[in-house]
C-alpha cells in the first residue's frame, strides 16, 4: 500500500507543472517578436529623425548633409563669427568680474522700446529681424551685451551740454522753435557715437590681456 501511494505522487505532480511550462513556452515566442517589433520601430525613427539632424536637404533623391552647410558656412563667415563669440566671451568675464549684471527685465524693456520705435514707422519687429537675418533670442544677446558694455563704460560715454553745442555749432543752427525737441536727439547721437569708439577699444583691451588659444585657422 505504501508503494502504491509514493507511485501516484510524482504523477499528480507532473500533471500540475505541464500547464505551466506549455504558458511559458508560448510566451518566449510573444517575447521575442515584441522586442523585433520594438527594433524596427526604434530603426524607423531613427531613421526619420535622422533626415533633419544629418540631412539637411535632398535634390531630385540626392541628399545635402547640415555638415556640408555648415562647412560652407564656416568658410563664408567662420573668422567674423568666432571673433564675435569670442568677443562676447571677454564682456560676459569682465561684467562678472566687475560686477555687473544685467536683468531680463532691462532687455525685454530695452526690446519693447525698439518694437515700439517700429511698429511707429508702420513696421514690426519681426520683419526688421528677418531682413537682419536675425531672430528675437539672437537680438536679446545683443542687447544684453550692449548693455553689460554700456555699465562698464557708463564713466567714458556721459554727454556733457558744452559737446551738444560744440556739435550744434559744427553742424549748422537747428530749425527755429525745435531746439528742445531736437537736443535730446543729438545727445543720443553723440552717446552712441563715444560708446561705439570706447567699446571697439574695451574691447581691443581685453584681447589683448586675454589668453586666447585658437585651433581652427579660418581664412
């Protein structure tokens, strides 16, 4: 009796494992071609993705890579532009060394002042920008440059009265009954004239105490 019963067990055993191994079974194959499905997908957006990151362009099937545009670019204007970062570079160090630190509120200011000006001669920011090859996030670094320069130099481009009449005497007397609408104008043309001669020289200053290492010799 007891050899019958050791006898019966294994087999009742086996009969609830098969069940198991038969779901397993199945599922490796599902596994399987979910993860093909899962390459082929990621392959085919890759792919797709691709055509705007490596390619930038394609003429009657034949491509034109952004590398080629690039490279072109870096021949045409590769010196200016690297000269102007590092430019930039040199004005951002020395505001922080001194200090000086401009807000976004002073440039979205600083923008709508501009806009303002161009939407008063019947035109709009946006067209202005176009026609400069310029965007709103390329136009808000400039500003904010300008404005780290015009804080360092705010002691070298101060506009006195006696260099409004020097000038108004240099160039002829104003319209009768203008002088005071026209002052303020010529003030501006005088600050904007001494900070573009004083910041070409800050500048110049600052390459030459800077420790410069160029490895890329444009032409």
């Amino acid at each position: 009796m007891e050899e019958t019963q050791i006898s019966e067990d294994p087999v009742k055993h086996n009969e609830i494992e098969t069940p198991a191994t038969a779901v397993k079974i199945q599922q490796k194959p599902l596994l399987m071609y979910g993860a093909v499905v899962l390459v082929v997908v990621l392959i085919l957006g890759a792919l797709l993705y691709s055509q705007g990151i490596i390619v930038a362009a394609k003429v009657n099937g034949e491509s034109i890579s952004r590398l080629s545009v690039l490279s072109e670019l870096e021949d045409q204007a590769g010196a200016a532009v690297l000269d102007s970062l590092i430019s930039d570079i040199l004005i951002e160090q020395a505001a922080t060394e001194a200090g000086v630190t401009v807000t976004d509120a002073d440039v979205v200011t600083e923008i709508a002042a501009i806009e303002s000006q161009i939407s008063g001669q019947g035109g709009t920011l946006e067209d202005v920008l176009a026609q400069q090859g310029l965007t709103r996030e390329s136009l808000t670094k400039q500003i904010r440059t300008q404005k780290m320069l015009e804080t360092l130099l705010a002691s070298d481009i101060t506009v006195t009265e006696e260099e409004v009449n020097a000038f108004i005497e240099a160039n002829g007397p104003l319209p009768e009954g203008q002088e005071e609408a026209l002052r303020p104008q010529i003030e501006e043309q005088i600050k904007s004239q001494k900070f573009s001669t004083a910041a070409q020289s800050y500048i110049t200053g600052l390459r030459t105490q800077a420790n410069i290492q160029y490895f890329v010799d444009y032409e």
